[in-house]
C-alpha cells in the first residue's frame, strides 16, 4: 500500500454532504466582514477546548477552526492535504513520512516545522496530557524522527493503516504556547495556524472565534486559500430544542446545527434558508452496559433489555419515522454494518420475562417492578432498578421507560451534562452510559471494545474483557485491505451482540439549517463536520 501526494480515499461509503444551492464566495475583496452566527445544541459544548485532552467531535471541530490540521478529509471523501504538503507509507504500513508546507507560521510567529509537529505527537503520547482519545487514534507510535526542517517520520513496530482518519481531526499546536501556559490553561490561549483565533470561550453561552489576518491558507476545503471573509465566528449554545430549531427560521443566528427532527417541520418548505438532512455512519445513538454491576453481570438480565425493546415503535413515535436504524454496534448505514444484528434480538417481551425469570428477578404479586431472589450479590428484595444515563436525547429513554415497565423493570433515566458524564465514567459509576462516535470507517470499533482502552479518558467503558475481541478489533488498525477490515468488523460486532455489550437504539441523522443569506458554508463528508473558512454573509 502506497499513499502519495495525499490522494488517498478513504476506502467506505462515507456521506458527502454538500448543502445545495450554497454558492461558491466570490473575490475576497468583494465579500468581507460581517459575525457568522452558528447556534449549537448547549449538550455539545466541550468540557475541555483542547482537542488534544477533550475526546467530542465538537471539540475537534471548534479547534479546526483555530488550527489547520495535517490532512482534510474533504466533502468528497479523499484526505487531502492540509500542513503536510504530501505524504508516503512504506509497503507494510509501518513507516509513514509527512512532508510540510513551508512558510508556515503559528499565530505567535513561531514556525510551524517538523520539530513543532514531533511536538505535538509527544503531548498527545505524554500520558500527563490524558489524551486517550488520540493517543488511539494515532496508536502505538515507535518513534518519530524529524529528518530535516520540512520532513517528520512516524514509525510503528505492527501495520498502522488508519492514521491519517486519526490525524484529520488532531489539532496542531504551537509548542511554545503549549509549553507556556501547561495542560490546564492552553484550552483558553490556543495558538494554532487556521483562519480564525480564540476570542472568547463564556461557558454555557458561547464562543467567539476573530479572523486571522495573517492567514495564509492551508485547508484544501476552503474555496480560496487567504483569510477568513468574515470577521468573526460566534458559536452560541442553546439548550431549548425550540430556540434551537427556530435560530434561523427567527433570525437569531445564521446557521443551526445539530437540529432536532422537529426542525424538519419548521423549514419545510422555507423560502429564507437551505435545509440539510443526512445519515451519519457510526455507533448510533447506543449505550453501554457496566458489567461490573452485579444485576447486569448477568447476560440474561442483559439480553432480556434487547428482547424488551421495540426501537421502529420508538422511532414512529418520538421522529415519525425520521431516524436511521441502528441494530447494532454500528448503526445500520455504516459500510461494515453487520446484519446479522437485526435478527438476533427482534422485538419479544415474553422472551424477555423469561429471561429475567431465570435469572432470578421475579415479579411478586401486585407489584409492577421485579425483584431479586437469590440473585448473586444483590439482596433479596432489591428491586430491579436500572439506571440509563446520556448526554442528549432523554425522550429514547423515557420511551424505552414505558416498554421495559411491561417486563417489570424500572428504568431510571438521567440526563447528565457532559463534564459530568465523563467524571461518572471515569469513576465506572452507571448501569448504561451513552457512548456515541461518528466515522465511516470501523476503527471506532476497537475505540470502544477493545479492552486496553479501559483507562481514564478511554472509550472502553463496559468491564468485559475478551482476547478475541481485542484482537479482531485491534486488527482494524492494521488490516489494509477494506473488504478484510469489514469482515473483521463484522466478526467484532457478532462478538459484541452475542455477549449482549450494548443496547442498540437509533441513528441521528445530521440536521443542519443555512440562511440563504450565508454562502460558502460547506458541510463536509460525515454530518457532523462543517467548514466555514469561504463562508460569507450576503446582505
């Protein structure tokens, strides 16, 4: 396998969203000036700024803004580049060479070499920095070898093929200001080299992005190369789906993301802004189960909350049909969707009460909610209480609350703001915790199942350790050929259902609203990325 010049594809069936009819920005000169206004889901906002620490996709896109990245993964599913000029891999995977663009400066006026790129994988690889997240991502790094000023050399000891899906999302960092202001104080004085600064981050409110005049250009993305056209970008969180949907639709912010599927009523139709609607490959809307729960250490208990669910009643009734499926470990768009997730836990509440029967939970009489009799390290009497903790989207729980009173169970469902979703997991301190990543290719996989993940900042939350599983899992990283990435894949998630490890919910499709006062906006190849550096406001 051979990759140059950055004209690599990306292999899957990754969604390329290009909102329609949203022009092309004409001469710099022409189109300045003017606060692009983004209204955001208030779930969304980063606990931490720092993509190097905070694991959100959130986090990462906000950071784009401020820092170009090595490569893009552009609307049209190719990574291309971006700070590194072009790049190669050796045979095996095991060596890949970067070569930068030259010239390039941070926003301090350092430069932004081979020395400054070694950097930044080292604060990732620091394990001071709690970078679990892309220290996966960009796996188990031999050493890295600056050849000369423009050239730096990653090598692994074992195949390393899906790098650059790490890479597009990690941002690229000044080391002196890193260096200076340390892990707890450089998510607020970030100095990177894209089109915008960090202004302000007001918790809670928003955050305000300023133009870098100094901006040179080096995202493949954007349709002109210099700076930014607006002069500032202000992200607002809003926590009332109404408002949120409504921004445009009321003039209150130029574009909505992340939409509820009520939005699709309120632009239906729409004169004054561009609607956008699209899958997003990846795990879905799923939680996973603590297995170091004593009821839930139990596969019967597990399996009987699949059985008990009824997610197309759930979708017709929270969405009128709008979501994706989503039947397993990857939701059911995903290239690598295994389909043999479907069949395994269709809809059947009386095999569910069975289940739970011999499982020990028994239903007393006159009581609605089962309790434990004889169950291993639950008293008797205890009643078979499960918690359902997410960040977003308490209506799914709250009807799966209803459907799992029919088998007696009660269900309690929390929503929890992302801080403290992190701070529960870290401590291992649920029953089921939401746990969603978006990606086309099935890397994520071994993010979330593969049991060396299991530390503080990983996504390996559940407690089940498997060697088949970390090895097929683990492959993903260094399987070159795709069909062979899928099959593995595949095999991960019949381990995955199996054992019962997760309960499959829906996908969220990506609804995005666009002023049609807005051009340039482009979304990019997977709903949740956008790019906003040839945005200009007409009027």
């Amino acid at each position: 396998m051979t990759l140059t010049n950055g004209k690599l594809k990306t292999g899957v069936a990754a969604l390329a969203l290009v909102a329609a009819g949203l022009a092309a920005a004409p001469a710099w000169a022409q189109r300045s000036g003017g606060n692009l206004t983004i209204a955001f889901p208030a779930n969304q906002e980063p606990a931490n700024l720092d993509g190097h620490i905070d694991p959100y996709q959130s986090t990462w896109l906000f950071n784009s803004f401020v820092s170009d990245p090595l490569v893009v993964l552009d609307s049209d599913k190719v990574y291309k580049p971006a700070l590194a000029a072009a790049w190669d891999v050796n045979a095996d995977g095991t060596v890949w060479t970067f070569r930068l663009r030259p010239g390039v400066k941070f926003q301090d006026g350092t430069d932004m070499d081979a020395a400054a790129v070694k950097a930044n994988f080292e604060r990732i690889l620091d394990p001071r920095t709690s970078s679990a997240q892309l220290k996966s991502e960009v796996g188990p790094i031999k050493s890295i070898e600056v050849v000369d000023p423009l050239t730096v050399r990653i090598s692994y000891d074992a195949p390393w093929v899906t790098l650059l899906d790490g890479i597009r999302r990690m941002p690229i960092w000044s080391p002196t200001a890193f260096n200076r202001f340390g892990v707890a104080e450089f998510q607020r004085n970030q100095v990177g080299t894209g089109p915008f600064t960090l202004g302000e981050w007001v918790k809670n409110d928003r955050i305000v992005f300023r133009k870098w005049a100094d901006y040179k250009g080096g995202n493949p993305a954007a349709a002109h190369q210099g700076p930014a056209y607006v002069d500032t970008l202000t992200v607002r969180f809003i926590g009332e789906n109404a408002v949120l949907n409504g921004a445009v639709a009321n003039n209150t912010t130029l574009v909505g993301f992340s939409l509820t599927p009520d939005a699709i009523t309120e632009y239906k139709g729409s004169r004054n802004a561009t609607f956008v609607s699209a899958g997003q490959s990846g795990t879905g809307l799923q939680l996973v189960f603590n297995l170091r729960r004593p009821m839930l250490s139990d596969i019967r208990v597990r399996q009987a909350l699949l059985f008990a669910r009824d997610m197309p009643a759930i979708n017709t009734l929270l969405y009128d049909g709008q979501y994706i499926k989503s039947d397993g470990p990857l939701d059911n768009v995903h290239p690598c969707f295994w389909d043999g997730s479907s069949a395994m836990y269709a809809p059947n509440p009386d095999r569910a009460r069975q289940l739970l029967d011999a499982a020990g939970w028994r239903l007393p009489a006159g009581r609605p909610i089962r309790e434990a009799q004889g169950v291993q390290g639950v008293p008797d009497g205890t009643p078979l209480r499960i918690s359902y903790a997410t960040i977003h989207h308490k209506e799914i729980g709250e009807a799966l609350q209803t459907q799992y009173r029919r088998i007696g169970v009660d269900l309690n469902v929390e929503l929890l703001p992302g801080p403290v979703q992190l701070d529960r997991v870290n401590r291992r301190d649920f029953d089921l915790m939401f746990l969603r990543q978006r990606s086309p290719d099935p890397v994520i996989l071994d993010q979330v199942w593969n049991s060396r993940w299991d530390q503080p900042g990983g996504w390996s939350w559940t407690g089940f350790r498997n060697e088949e599983l970390d090895r097929t899992v683990g492959s993903l990283r260094t399987l070159g050929d795709q069909k062979a990435r899928c099959d593995a894949a595949k095999a991960a998630q019949k381990i995955i259902m199996e054992n019962a490890l997760m309960l499959p919910t829906l996908s969220q499709p990506s609804f995005v609203a666009v002023s049609n006062r807005v051009k340039g906006f482009k979304m990019g190849a997977e709903g949740n990325w956008f790019f906003v550096h040839s945005a200009w406001i007409d009027g």
